[in-house]
C-alpha cells in the first residue's frame, strides 16, 4: 500500500497494490496490519457503510461532535471527488480542506481522520461509495457544514448545482457551527 499525503497531514490517500491480467484485477481493500504499518495508526473500525448516489449528488459535509468517526473511504463503482475539512479549533490546519477523486479505476482510499468534517459529490452517472469507521453512526450527534461556505473555499471540481438532501441544505457556516475544540 502507497501513502499519498495531502495538504493536510492527517488526511491520507491510500493506493492498494492492484494486481490485473486479462482475467479482471485482484486488490487487498483493508489489512489492518498493513494499514497500521503504513500509516502508522492504530485504529480499529466498527461499522461499515454503502450508499448508492447519482451524478450531482452532494452528501456532506458531516461529522459527529460525540462518538467522532474516523472514517476510510473508496469508490467501488463510478467516481467521486471526497473531502476532509479540519473542525478542531486547536488545529493549525482548522477550516482547510484535502479533497482526492476516488474511483473504480485508480482504487484509491481516503483516510478521514476524527474531528473532520467529511463529504463527497458524484462525477459519474452513479458511484458506489464503501466506508468504514471508527465509531457508530450517533444522528443526534451528527453535525452538517454548508458545503459552500466561502471561508472554506471548497473547489467541489463539479459544475452546475449539487442534489442536496434536506439535511444537507441546512449546512451551517463553519463561524456558526459546533466544532472540535
């Protein structure tokens, strides 16, 4: 496994060895020893997600204040661009962001650390999106940041307007939003 880093330290991008021929391709998605030694954290993870989205859908940015996720992300259909954003106060990187595209083709993984705001939008007709995490899915701890605020400055690499879900449109600012300290 290759670790790519962003401009964030604590977010990572993960390249697996992918093995192809004639036949299709054969890839270790998670060893948790690689992972450890690779990156060098020791995580443990407990739930893992699927969610289906077509082309435009924007989902995030989410992050939970109690039971803070960290979460590692891959595309298995399709491509979307992924990003991290900083929400712990204390942090010298606090509202910057790290994005990557993932897709079936290059395999990547995104490392989305706790005390980071995370979100995605489909540049495919449709992408599959796996996640695994590091804590369980707790709504009334879930928080949203409006995936456009300007302080961030996210470049989604996505033109025209997203589909957002209800909960998404109601994204607050990163000024107003409860934050890691």
């Amino acid at each position: 496994m290759q670790v790519i880093p962003t401009s964030i330290p604590d977010v990572l991008i993960l390249a697996p060895k992918v093995f192809g021929d004639s036949r299709g391709f054969f890839l270790e998605s998670f060893n948790a020893r690689a992972f450890r030694e690779a990156t060098e954290l020791d995580v443990s993870f407990v739930q893992d997600n699927h969610s289906r989205s077509g082309k435009g859908v924007l989902r995030g940015l989410h992050y939970q204040l109690q039971q803070p996720q960290g979460k590692l992300v891959r595309v298995v259909r399709g491509r979307v661009f992924d990003v991290a954003v900083d929400v712990r106060r204390s942090s010298p990187t606090f509202g910057q962001w790290a994005g990557a595209e993932l897709s079936e083709d290059n395999h990547h993984q995104l490392w989305v650390p706790p005390g980071f705001a995370h979100g995605f939008v489909v540049l495919s007709e449709s992408a599959d999106f796996l996640y695994k995490t590091t804590d369980y899915y707790a709504p009334q701890h879930e928080r949203c940041i409006a995936w456009n605020d300007p302080a961030i400055g996210i470049d989604w690499q996505f033109d025209g307007e997203p589909l957002l879900s209800a909960k998404d449109k109601e994204g607050k600012l990163l000024v107003d939003a409860d934050v890691f300290e």
